[in-house]
C-alpha cells in the first residue's frame, strides 16, 4: 500500500509539474501571436474582441459554476485593476509591438513587472531588503544587455520601448493596486468584469483611431483565436487546476523563464533577431526577478 501510494504521488508531481510548464508555454506563445496578429491589423481593435471574447467566456464559467457576483465596492475594484492591469497593459504592450519591438522584448519588460512593482513599493514608503536591490540592478542591467544595439532615438524603436514602459507602468500598479484592496471576489467573476471594462476602454480607441481595422485574414482570425482561446482562457483554465492542486508557487518560478522562452519562441516562429549577447541579459532578469521576489526577500 505504501509502494503504491508512493507512486501514485510520484505521478501526480509528475503530472502538476507538465501542467506547470505547459501553462508558461501557452502563457509565452501569446506574445508571438499578438505580434503576427498586429500586423494584420490595428492593436486596439485586437484587444478590443480579446477582451470582449475572453469577458464572455469567463462569464459563461462564472454563470455555470453558480459563483457569487460581488457588491459594487468589489466591482469598482476589479474595474480599476482592469483598466490598469489589462487595457493599459496591454495597449502599451501591443502598441509597442506595432511599432516593432519583438515579441521576446516585449516579454521582457512585462516579465520585470515584480522588479517594477517593487520599486514602486519602495517609492510608497515599503522597504526593501538588500537581495531586492541587487535583483533590481540585475535586473536592469539585463534589460540593457538585451537591448544593447537595439534602441534608435531616431526610429520607432524609441515610441516603441516607451508603449512597453507604459504597459510595464500600468501592470505593476495595477498589481499593487489589486493587494492593496483585495477582495474576496470570485476569480472567474472578477476576471468576466475586468475584461469587460478593458473591452469598454478598448472600445473608442478602436473606433475612432482605428475604425476597426483588421484584414480578416486567415493569419488574423487564427492569430485572435489563439490569443483568447489557447493564451488567455486556456492559461487561466490551468492555472484553475494548478491552484487547485497547490501549486501556485510552481508557476510563479516559472514565469522567470517567460522572457527567454518567448524570446525563442519569436526566433523560430518569427524569425526575430537573438543575438549571443541577448543571452545573458535574460539570465540576469530572471536571476534578478528571483531574488527581487523571494519571499525570504521580505524584511
């Protein structure tokens, strides 16, 4: 009984562990999506049906799970939290993509949300241990590593680098927020209202900026179809499980290897350009994000 009880928690960690990095896959390849998907049309009007599409399904599975809509306090919570932690984030994100940032960069700068969340602690008053420094100064030396030879005051590169600062700005204080009026909300219904918002918002700037454009290309559609289906439903749907099974923390180290991961990703699906001295600047951000986000990091 014991051999067989053993085993079965053998195959159990064996199985949390290829959910795990099955989610960082599926998490990783939205980046190169949207990438292709931006050139077949306008970001916003992209993340407008993102939005919009993902805010149905996750109603749906609130509705058929029965979870409890919260009180109007909650829902202006998650209101703000999606319009900084989804529509800013992610229009900065995408906008910068259209301007030619890569998929791996882009990535990068939201894979150092902890660092810049961090910072923004410590600017509020919370200190910060001493590992917490020195992974953001690894963590910002990667960046510069990466981007070394890259950036083109000249050129859209530097509009570029300064959307994906925008959506960097907006995820960390977006995630702050969310800890510093946390709620008991659902999490299904508090992502259906939080898409819902960030569709809103997405709304006028597809509009008006954009008038809705989009191809329609078999690229776009099957670009859009796995940004939402596959990258966000699909993520979320295994995250359920993974929190199900207490694996939480699990993920969280694995998002240090988003970066790198989404940058070959790009490489092999998009030909983007990874440079041997790119290499190591990715190294130092994820060493950098562990040591700034150990919770023994905490004093």
């Amino acid at each position: 009984m014991t051999t067989m009880a053993g085993a079965e928690e053998r195959v159990a960690a064996v199985r949390t562990r290829a959910m795990a990095v099955a989610f960082v896959l599926l998490w990783c390849s939205g980046y190169p999506a949207a990438k292709l998907a931006v050139q077949h049309g306008g970001p916003f009007t992209l993340l407008l049906w993102r939005f919009l599409l993902a805010a149905i399904v996750f109603a749906a599975t609130a509705a058929f799970a029965r979870a409890g809509w919260p009180g109007w306090r909650a829902l202006g919570h998650s209101a703000v939290v999606g319009l900084l932690s989804l529509a800013l984030s992610f229009g900065g994100v995408y906008e910068g993509m259209r301007l030619g940032v890569s998929a791996g960069i882009s990535a990068l700068f939201i894979g150092a949300m902890p660092l810049a969340t961090a910072l923004f602690a410590s600017l509020a008053g919370e200190r910060l241990a001493s590992r917490q420094w020195i992974g953001l100064a690894l963590g910002f030396a990667g960046v510069l590593l990466v981007l070394q030879g890259r950036f083109d005051v000249s050129g859209t590169s530097l509009s570029g680098y300064l959307s994906c600062c925008v959506g960097l700005v907006a995820l960390s204080l977006g995630t702050l927020y969310q800890k510093r009026h946390s709620s008991t909300i659902d999490l299904r219904t508090g992502l259906a209202v939080q898409h819902a918002v960030a569709a809103l918002a997405m709304l006028p700037l597809a509009w008006w900026g954009e008038q809705f454009r989009a191809d329609g290309s078999v690229v776009y559609v099957g670009a859009l179809a796995w940004i939402v289906l596959v990258n966000a439903v699909g993520g979320f749907a295994l995250l359920f499980a993974l929190i199900r099974r207490g694996a939480a923390t699990r993920v969280a180290a694995l998002f240090y290897l988003v970066p790198p991961v989404t940058a070959l990703m790009g490489y092999a699906a998009l030909g983007e350009r990874l440079t041997p001295a790119m290499l190591p600047g990715f190294v130092l951000v994820a060493l950098g994000i562990w040591l700034g986000t150990r919770r023994s990091a905490v004093s």
